[in-house]
C-alpha cells in the first residue's frame, strides 16, 4: 500500500517548481495512463486501485524500472487534480529537451497561457501530424495536469521544445507564417512543404517583434460569432 511520503511526493507534482526539479509529470485516468503504457515513455511510478493493477499486469509489466504502488479510493481522491479521481495515475519522466527543427512542419506559441487552450493546441497538433510545438519561455507550462489532461495523448507523440522564438526564427531555413487579423486568407494559400505557423497569446496576440520576422501574415476566416479560436 502507498505510503505517506509517496502521497505527499505525488501531489507536490501539482506544483511546477517540484516537476521541474524532479524531471517528471502526472498523467491519471485509466485512458490516458493506458496510453501511457502502451507508448514509448520511462515511467517512474504506476500506481492505481488493487483491482486495476491486477487487470493490467501485462501493461505494467512493460515497464519493469517503474514502481508499482497499490492505492485505495482515499488515496486517489488525495492526489487527484481530476473532480472525479479515476482507477490509476502514473508518473512520467519528462522527454529531454532537444534543439527544434528547422526545416519541419511545426507550431510555434507565443505566450499561450491557458492550460486548457495548450492542451487543445498540442491535440490538434497531433491529429494533423505536426510532430514539433516550440514554446517560449512563458508558455503555461505543457507538463501542467489540465495541459495534459486536454492534450489527451500528443505528450506521447508531440515534441515539445522551449526556447526564445526570436532566435528559432533567425535560424529558420522554412517560411515563417504568422496566425494575425488581417493576414491574408489561409484558403487562398498554397500550403509549403513545411512552415512555421506562428500562434500567439489569448488577449495580445504574436508579439510584435515576431510579427515583423514571419514571412507572410494570415488568417482563417471567422463565420461564426466566436471571439476566437483559443
């Protein structure tokens, strides 16, 4: 059975400073833990209901370096940031940081601060296949529960760099697409074999340094009365 300090442990996860420091991040929910899984990622802990761990033994046992810790439904509830706390979580060790492409189709994020928003994003990133989402630095953090709770896998397929946009852009070799009011209507652009679609923060948009390096400015046309697509 899980232990005190094992309960403390997990929930200080919900804070960045502690997921930064140890290099991981929560996933819970028998959906997404499954995932978990199945994909190709180190896990460090794998804890969930007696029941559930014994149904899925032979998942577990792709990961012999994580360690496995049977909790009880008060346990759950302890360390859940879900409002109905599911059969199991798993803690993840984050991918290492790499330097991002620069000839590949990929989303760069200019300051999105909203988890759900993030996670929506890197979600679609995934279902169109976009294999790369450069962020910077004050990006909401991907790692945050409700960024990957929203995301609802692409952490597994996504990568995910971090880095000051400015200086990716420099050394960019593919053109830079700037996601702007007033740009010129995506449904009259020929699509690149890759670009950068430049998508920029809830309230103020792409910084206007930023704006000034993209190679075209462009927008999709609003049918409907929403504000926005965030």
């Amino acid at each position: 059975m899980i232990a005190k300090s094992q309960i403390k442990y997990i929930r200080s996860l919900a804070q960045q400073k502690y997921r930064k420091e140890h290099k991981v991040y929560v996933a819970e929910g028998e959906k997404l833990v499954k995932e978990w899984l199945e994909g190709e990622v180190r896990l460090q802990m794998i804890a969930g209901l007696g029941s559930w761990l014994d149904a899925n033994q032979q998942l577990i046992s792709r990961h012999p370096e994580a360690e496995v810790v049977e909790m009880d439904a008060s346990h759950l509830e302890q360390v859940s940031s879900l409002q109905t706390p599911n059969n199991a979580l798993v803690v993840a060790h984050m991918p290492e940081q790499t330097p991002p492409p620069a000839d590949k189709w990929c989303l760069a994020l200019d300051t999105i601060q909203d988890p759900g928003n993030m996670g929506t994003i890197l979600r679609v990133a995934d279902w169109f296949g976009i294999d790369h989402v450069v962020c910077s630095p004050d990006c909401v953090d991907v790692f945050n529960s409700k960024v990957v709770q929203s995301a609802m896998g692409a952490h597994l397929r996504v990568q995910v760099h971090t880095c000051a946009l400015d200086g990716f852009f420099r050394k960019a070799k593919i053109p830079i697409l700037a996601a702007t009011l007033g740009g010129t209507n995506v449904y009259d652009v020929t699509p690149p074999d890759a670009a950068i679609l430049v998508i920029g923060n809830e309230s103020k948009g792409i910084s206007p340094e930023l704006v000034t390096m993209a190679s075209q400015r462009i927008t999709i046309p609003r049918l409907g009365g929403a504000e926005s697509l965030k």
